[in-house]
C-alpha cells in the first residue's frame, strides 16, 4: 500500500528528531507505549515529565498490532530516529466516532476520579503540561542529533542503540534501566531459587538433601503454575459457559464493572483450587529431623516454588530480548522481603498467627498496589477496544471477546493475588469460601446477562456505507446498502433490537444471516485495510433516483494521453481520474491488477502485492485530496497484458434517503456512513 499517514497521529518534528503523539483514545491518561531505537528518549522522559506514565512491556505488544504510525515509520521503516510514542490510553468508547466531543471530557473526569486522586491534579492542564515539559526537554536535549552525526557515531561504534526497561509507580515517578543491566538484575531471581537447596541444606547443617530439597521445590512450583493456569482457565470456561444461555456477548462492554464481578471470583477460585485439593503438600524429608513443622516446610516448598516459578518467568522474558519482564521481577523482589519479615516474625509469635501473616502482606503492599494500577488500566483499555477490535467469523468470533477478557482478567487476579497464596492460602482455600466465590460468579453472570452490552457513552460502531457501481462517468449499473459491524454481535443483533431500520429495510422476522445477502471484501476497497476488519457483512437493495437528481458525472478514469512502449517491452499507460461531482472525498483508493512494474506515486516505488477477497494480487493506492482535484498520474506494466485498474471513492456526503435510513439507527449506534464509488477499468 503506498501511503503511510496515519491521519490519526499528530506529530511535532523537531526538524532532527521526533516525538510523536498517537491519538489513540480521547481520554486524559497518556502512556509512553514505544521508545527508541536508542534508549535517551525514554531517559529524557523520565528526567522531563511531571507526570510518568510509562511501560516498556507495550512495546512487546504494539509491533504486532497492525497499522502504520508516524513512530512507526521514523524509528524502524524509514528513519531510524530516535522516538517516543504516547498515546491517550482510555476514551476507546468514543474513539473516532461522533460521540467523540468536547463534552466527553466531563465524563472522563468521572471516570478517572480515582485517577485522579492517585496521580494526576488538574486533568486536561496536567495533560499540557506533561507534554509541554518533555517537548522541552527534548528540543534542550544536548544529545539531539542529525541523521549524520548518529550515522558517524555508528560507524565509530560510539552510538548506544539499545532500548531501556521502564515503567512508571502511580505516575509518582519512573524506574528505567537499560537491557544491560536487565539481564543481569533479572537472573538474580533464577540464580537465588537454583542455590536455595544449597542455602537451606547448609541453614539445617546438613540434615537435608539438596537433591530430595529441589524436589519439594519444584512440586511447590507446579502447585503455584497449576493455580495460576487455573486463576485463567476458569474465567475462560464461566465465560464460554454463560454465553450458551445469553442473547448476546460483551454484556459487560458499557459497565466494565459486571466483568470485574463475574470473572475476578471465578478466577481467585481457581488459583485456590490446587491449595483446596493438596491442602498440605507432604515433604519428602522427616520434619523431626529438622525440628520444623511439616505445615512450615510445606509453607516453605510453596513459597519457593511460587518464587520460582515468577523467576523462570523473569528469565524467559529476559532470554526473548523483551521489555515486559520487568512484572515479574518485581513480584520475586517484593515476595523475597515479605518472605524475609515474615521468617522474622515466625520466631516471635509462632508460624500460623495472624501477627505473622500481617508481617508477610505489608511488604507487599507496594507491589499490591502496583499490580491493581497496572492492571485496572490494561482491562479497561482492552474492554474498550474489544468494540473496535473486528468481527471474527463465525461461530467462534462469537466467543472471542468474552473470552479474552476474561483471560486478561484472571491473569491480573493471579499476578494480583498469587503472591499471597504460598502463606495465606492455609486461610484462604477454605472450603465456605470456595463456595462463596462460585455463588458470586453464578450470581453475577445471571445478573450480568440482563444489562444490555451499549449506551451512548459505549456505542456499538456500524458501517454503513451506500455502494454505487458506475460506468463511463454517467451511468449507474448497481445501487446497494452496506452494513458491516466490528464486534463479536452481529447485524442479525443490531436489526432485531432496531425495529425501524428492520422495517425499512424490509427485514423480516424469519431473517437469517444464512440467507441474506453478504457483501464481499472487494466491495469495501474504498476503506483498506480497515475492511479486514469485517465480517459477515450484509447488502440491501437501494434506491438511485435520489443519486441521479444529485450526481450529473461520477469518479472516472481514463487515458490522458495515448501510452508508450519502451525498448524493453514495458508499457506506459498516462492516465487522469477526475472526481466527478462527488462533495466531500475522504480517500480515493485504486487497486491495480496485473504486470505492474512501477508507477508515478511513492518515489516511482510499488508496495507489496496485497490479496482482497482471495482474488489475484494487486497493488494498492490510497489517494488524498479534495472533490474538485483531478489525479494525473502513470502507471507501467512489464509486459502487453492488460492492467485493471479498480477506482473506489469514499465520498463523505449522503443523499437524502441515506440520511433518513441513517437516523433511524437507535443513539448507542454510532453509524459511519458514507458514499463508496465504485467503477473498474482495463488498459
């Protein structure tokens, strides 16, 4: 595809460097989700901003989300320029959509008031001046360079191109450090549970084995892994489990908090559940030889074995060249000095008091902390774009996002609560309190399936778009509605819960997506690559008397001037698209078919071949401008085989029985509609 502005982003360049601002979400929390190639971007962040917030382990996730961002293009496809990319982390609900205005920020300050409280005074102002204070930082920075100067650094090997770790604590402040140091901080966990055998054998002057030690350790590890594939698979099951007896998936999408009740109790069931069965895990060694209890060196096992599971999980992260691992460590650090306290206050006040758990959960209590921040704003983030995110086909797309949030929600329980377990799972595992986090989740999915999955201030996105096949500039050869929706309910939902569009439509009761009409990929061109996005999309007959009375000439292409052959064979066709009477053009797209060899876009440079709607490969070309411009432009092919050349017009104006049909969508549909011009050429 040759054209890489992503019409979302604004960026500020600073003519050497660049600091790009993704808009993604419209809401008041800005995260620094991507830093590099070097690590001085997020070093002067941390240094500049008033208000950090910031996580290295987005960028092991954002490089395999589809979508061109400015970061994109100047730190890895183009320029290798050293870069931040911030976005706005929530507002997803309304995120291009037409419920995205100004009197939203109202509702942002009530949903983020706890945000607030924690971290952030003055919304919006503080949202200002964080990014004021980093533009300086940057524009002062004395290792702000040209393109030459990092080039010659390079070939001196005197340029650090390695990225850092970092992550932000409630925004008060930032923790970075770069990979270097990471992986050998980050093998302290792993090296201190592979010598503990040593340590505990020398501790008990030799009256143990290392080996039969090691052994308790890992059975401790397989318990806690166990639990915490459980905390997630459980979730996972309710969640599949409920939607075989509701009406529809995503009941939780306008009020976040149905998920939080359905699946947290479920999930902390499951990390229970290996505690519940193997309520003392029986240790190899005799507890009289060691003058310790076997509910002490059951403990023992347990909390090793959890530790070292989190610190094999350290270690792969670290071994992957990834930036997430950070989490993870962080949980076998605050557990080791819980664990320390804890050993502590065991020999005043005896191993199952009260006084002794107490000392091992205020260690914690930072991580705690910690754990709910970051996690609460990765659900919440993923609740919103489980309404952008696409229409998987069916069946399975049904269960999708269900299912996904509630495995995001019990891999949070479980490194929330997994930490407590080894010590307070004696406590906790009890059998009345098994009981009553299954009578809660039972309970909140029946009182979940009664809410209805959108409002207006969490809408349902639909496109519609009026399709109009046209042929010599003047002719219309089909008129059609195009309905396509990006989330796991479908039009079959949508139509039954708005009666009138149903009856304009001439919709029935006995209406099946089975039987309807599906529209194709090729059929949406004019919005590539965000018709990927669609499936199971429908189209209705429509009306082109209205379009007749509006439109005298359509988009139309044609030769320019006659085409030249060169030496070699290859052929040159000029030719001029004119954009008819078309009002409001947002993106005209043109899909080229055949032996292309180059073209007068993009520095004479063709893309990747694409494939739509598994037809042959074809060049894709997304033009900008307005209504009244004419393209003049050529395209060669490398032999006398014909070239076909698919024009598709996204026209933004709508006729008067579009914008009827529009409007009788009810108010939590936000509806994208627009005209889509379509006609084919061969030359």
């Amino acid at each position: 595809m040759a054209h890489h502005t992503h019409f979302d982003d604004v960026i500020t360049s600073f003519g050497i460097d660049k600091f790009t601002l993704s808009l993604f979400g419209s809401l008041l929390t800005d995260l620094v989700c991507q830093s590099g190639p070097s690590s001085w971007p997020s070093q002067l962040y941390a240094q500049s901003a008033i208000y950090p917030m910031a996580h290295s382990a987005a960028q092991d996730v954002f490089p395999i989300i589809p979508g061109d961002t400015d970061y994109r293009m100047f730190s890895q496809d183009y320029g290798n320029i050293p870069s931040l990319d911030i976005i706005f982390l929530l507002g997803g609900y309304y995120y291009h959509t037409s419920f995205d205005t100004v009197d939203k920020l109202l509702y942002a300050l009530h949903l983020l008031f706890w945000y607030k409280i924690i971290a952030i005074p003055g919304s919006m102002q503080a949202r200002g001046e964080n990014f004021l204070s980093v533009l300086k930082g940057f524009t002062n920075s004395s290792k702000l360079r040209s393109a030459q100067e990092r080039n010659s650094l390079e070939a001196a090997n005197d340029y650090d191109d390695e990225r850092a770790v970092f992550f932000d604590y409630l925004t008060w402040f930032l923790v970075l450090y770069s990979k270097r140091v990471a992986r050998v901080l980050h093998s302290g966990p792993i090296v201190l549970f592979l010598a503990m055998p040593l340590i505990l054998c020398f501790l008990d002057s030799g009256r143990r084995s290392w080996f039969t030690t090691f052994c308790d350790l890992m059975k401790g590890m397989m318990l806690h892994a166990s639990g915490f594939i459980l905390a997630i698979l459980c979730p996972v099951a309710f969640s599949i489990a409920r939607l075989f007896f509701s009406g529809c998936a995503m009941s939780w999408f306008a009020r976040p908090y149905l998920a939080y009740m359905m699946f947290i109790p479920c999930s902390l069931l499951g990390l229970l559940i290996p505690r519940a069965i193997w309520s003392s895990l029986p240790p190899s060694l005799d507890a009289s030889n060691l003058e310790k209890s076997k509910e002490a060196l059951s403990d023992e096992a347990r909390f090793w074995g959890a530790f070292g599971l989190y610190a094999v999980i350290t270690q792969a992260y670290t071994a992957a060249g990834l930036s997430g691992g950070f989490l993870a460590f962080l949980i076998s650090a605050s557990m080791l000095l819980a664990w320390i306290f804890f050993c502590l206050s065991v020999k005043f006040y005896g191993h199952q008091t009260l006084r002794s758990k107490i000392s091992y959960i205020i260690p914690l209590v930072p991580y705690l902390i910690y754990g709910v921040y970051f996690g609460a704003f990765l659900i919440q983030f993923l609740i919103e774009k489980t309404g952008m995110v696409g229409a998987v086909p069916p069946p399975y797309g049904y269960y999708v996002p269900d299912v996904l949030v509630a495995a995001v929600i019990g891999l949070v329980t479980s490194w929330c609560f997994g930490p407590l377990v080894p010590v307070l799972g004696w406590w906790l595992a009890r059998s009345s309190i098994l009981k009553f986090l299954l009578h809660i989740t039972v309970v909140a999915m029946a009182v979940s399936s009664q809410f209805f999955p959108y409002s207006n201030l969490a809408p349902k996105r639909l496109v519609f778009q009026h399709t109009v096949v046209t042929t010599d500039g003047s002719k219309i050869m089909d008129s059609n509605y195009h309905f396509a929706v990006v989330d796991s309910n479908s039009l079959n939902f949508l139509f039954k819960h708005s009666p009138e569009v149903a009856k304009q439509l001439q919709i029935g009761s006995d209406f099946s997506l089975g039987t309807a009409n599906k529209s194709q990929l090729h059929d949406w061109v004019a919005l590539f690559p965000v018709s990927h996005l669609f499936s199971g999309s429908l189209k209705f007959p429509a009306s082109n008397h209205e379009l007749l009375k509006q439109y005298q000439r359509f988009p139309h292409l044609y030769n320019s001037k006659p085409a030249t052959v060169s030496g070699d064979g290859s052929r040159r066709v000029h030719l001029e698209l004119s954009l008819g009477d078309s009002k409001e053009v947002w993106v005209t797209v043109l899909n080229i078919t055949g032996p292309l060899s180059s073209w007068s876009f993009a520095d004479n440079k063709i893309p990747a071949p694409e494939v739509i709607s598994e037809g042959p490969a074809s060049f894709i070309c997304r033009l900008s401008g307005s209504s009244h411009e004419t393209w003049t432009f050529w395209l060669e092919a490398s032999s006398s085989e014909n070239l076909r050349v698919d024009v598709a017009v996204l026209d933004q104006a709508l006729v008067d029985e579009t914008e009827k049909l529009k409007g009788l969508f009810p108010d939590w549909v936000d509806v994208t509609a627009y005209t889509g011009f379509l006609s084919s050429y061969v030359f």
